[in-house]
C-alpha cells in the first residue's frame, strides 16, 4: 500500500509521514521532492522553477514509486504537495492504474494555523518581536504564496480523504490515517519529551537549503 501524504506547505506532512514510518512496522518513507532536488540541481539556477511543471519529475516519481510497490513488502509513505489536477493524474492516478493500492490523505488547517506552523519552522522575516506580536511572514516566501491555492484546490473531491489538523496533534494526524486505511500501528510508548524530541529532530534533518 501506498499512503501519499498532501497538504499544504507547512500542514505537517513530513512530520506525519515519519510518525507513521515509526510506528508502522517495515514502512518506508520514499519523498517525491527528492527527484524535484535533483532535477533542480541539474539545471542553471536562471532556468529553474516549479519542478512539478516538468514531466521528468512525474514520470520519475511514478517510476520510482512503481518500482518499491513492487518489490517492498510494507508500506510505503509519499508526502508530497501536488494540487493540480493533471499532474495528481499523472503521478497518484497513474500509480493506482498499474494496479497499486494507493490511499491519499490530504492534510487541511485553517490558513492562520497553516502560517503559525510556517513561522514556528523559520519561513519568512528573521525571528523578532514587533509590538508583542509574531514577525510577519515574507510574502515572497513560495509556501505562503502557495498556501490559498493549495487549501482550495485540496478541498475538491478528486483530492479525497480530507483530514482537518487544527485541533490535532502529529500522532493523532497520523493514528487517523493509518485507521482510515486499515493499517495497525504500534503502541505510542514515548513520554512527551521524548516524543517531542524526535519530531524535533525531525525537522531539523528536513530543512530545505536547495
């Protein structure tokens, strides 16, 4: 089974994929943006853009994830933000046409709560009070630029199963999914500190330079 994880920029999908990498026994996390890195890295830094817009990315992506389906006994965790239509065919779609058992998720918040979680993983103004309150984000930033056309188009039915985090915590994010999809996970042992502690280091080993 596949479980590709969307959202919008900042919806916890990184931090979800791995609290179900480690409570689901043999999973693995394969991250579509990796092949993104890559073909980035591969191009002049002028003629870089939206990697999705490449097709190299989507059929790479399919072909990867084709390729450990097949041979991968567990499960297998994609997070990934892809909101336009053609290319969610090309890529999900196309993954449940070779006949893999795909269960998509997209993880939904209200947009101030999207835009707390974005400051608390360092996107926008350096960290700085002004009278009391949150430094304002970049408007320049690609994920808040994102953000209203990702909430939107991810509502729409095509993107089914819709999960609102708001009010929830990453375990409970992901004890929802894996019961969504008949997975069993292992039992949450971890104190909170400890717990914290890893989705910590979670994060830190996923901030993006490229």
């Amino acid at each position: 089974m596949l479980l590709w994880i969307n959202g919008p920029f900042g919806g916890g999908k990184t931090q979800t994929a791995y609290e179900l990498r480690h409570r689901l026994t043999d999973s693995v996390v394969c991250d579509p943006e990796h092949v993104g890195f890559g073909l980035h890295r591969m191009t002049p830094p002028s003629l870089r853009g939206d990697f999705q817009d490449l097709a190299a990315w989507r059929q790479g992506v399919c072909e990867v994830l084709d390729h450990v389906l097949s041979r991968h006994h567990g499960t297998v965790i994609a997070p990934m933000t892809v909101v336009e239509p053609a290319y969610f065919r090309e890529t999900v779609g196309r993954l449940r046409e070779r006949g893999h058992e795909v269960r998509h998720f997209a993880l939904l918040a209200g947009r101030e709560t999207v835009l707390r979680r974005l400051r608390r993983r360092g996107f926008g103004h350096a960290a700085q009070l002004i009278a009391g309150k949150d430094a304002p984000l970049r408007r320049e930033s690609f994920a808040v630029s994102k953000l209203d056309l990702c909430l939107e188009r991810l509502r729409a039915e095509e993107f089914a199963e819709q999960v609102w985090t708001d009010h929830l915590t990453v375990p409970q994010v992901a004890e929802h999914l894996a019961a969504s999809a008949g997975l069993a996970l292992v039992p949450n042992g971890e104190g909170p500190l400890r717990g914290s502690a890893r989705r910590a280091w979670t994060g830190i080993r996923h901030i993006r330079f490229d």
